[in-house]
C-alpha cells in the first residue's frame, strides 16, 4: 500500500464518529444513510460527509440496491496497515518469549 493511501486510512481512522461508523458496519454490514444515522446524535449530512471520507480511504464501499445505497466495511485497509505497521515488531516480541518461556521451563527441577 503508498504511503498516500495509508495516510489516507490513518486519518480516516483518527475520527472517533468515523471510527464508530465502522463498528456499527463490522456489527451490521450493508447497512442505509438512515440506519447509520440512527443513535449517532449527529446530523445526516455529517454522517454523509464521515462515510465519504472512509470510502476515499476504502474502508467503507457501497452498492446500490434500487433506490438505497448500502454501506458495506471493508477491512483489507487496516490488515495491510497491521502487515506493514504492526506485524513486523509483534514478531520480535513473539520470539523473545517463547525463547524465554523455553528458558525457563529448562530451569525447572
């Protein structure tokens, strides 16, 4: 993923109403303007403008059902971030313990 695109997630991702728009996706996928907007305490237009903003970073795509367009999460965004960001330290740490686990089961009498 460039550097642009992940920039583009991060910042997505920043927002807390953006970042509970997404878990009411993860929860309920396919879902209206209308049904998102419900219980959120923030105007249609803000909704528009948040869902916008996460499918210019691809989390978020849609499919038009007649007349309802239909939100849909998209998590491949935040894996390849977790495969370029995170993956790569979680793997040392892993090591390191499972060699010290290692270590101190040898110690046992």
């Amino acid at each position: 993923m460039p550097m642009k695109e992940i920039d583009t997630v991060f910042k997505a991702l920043a927002d807390p109403s953006r970042r509970k728009l997404l878990d009411r996706l993860h929860a309920k996928n396919g879902q209206t303007l209308s049904e998102l907007c419900k219980g959120l305490g923030m105007a249609r237009q803000s909704v528009t403008q948040h869902l916008g903003l996460l499918e210019d970073a691809n989390l978020v795509s849609v499919q038009w059902q007649g007349r309802e367009k239909l939100h849909y999460f998209n998590p491949v965004p935040i894996h390849e971030i977790y495969e370029r960001w995170i993956r790569k330290f979680e793997q040392e740490r892993l090591d390191a313990l499972h060699k010290l686990k290692i270590n101190l089961e040898r110690k046992r009498p």
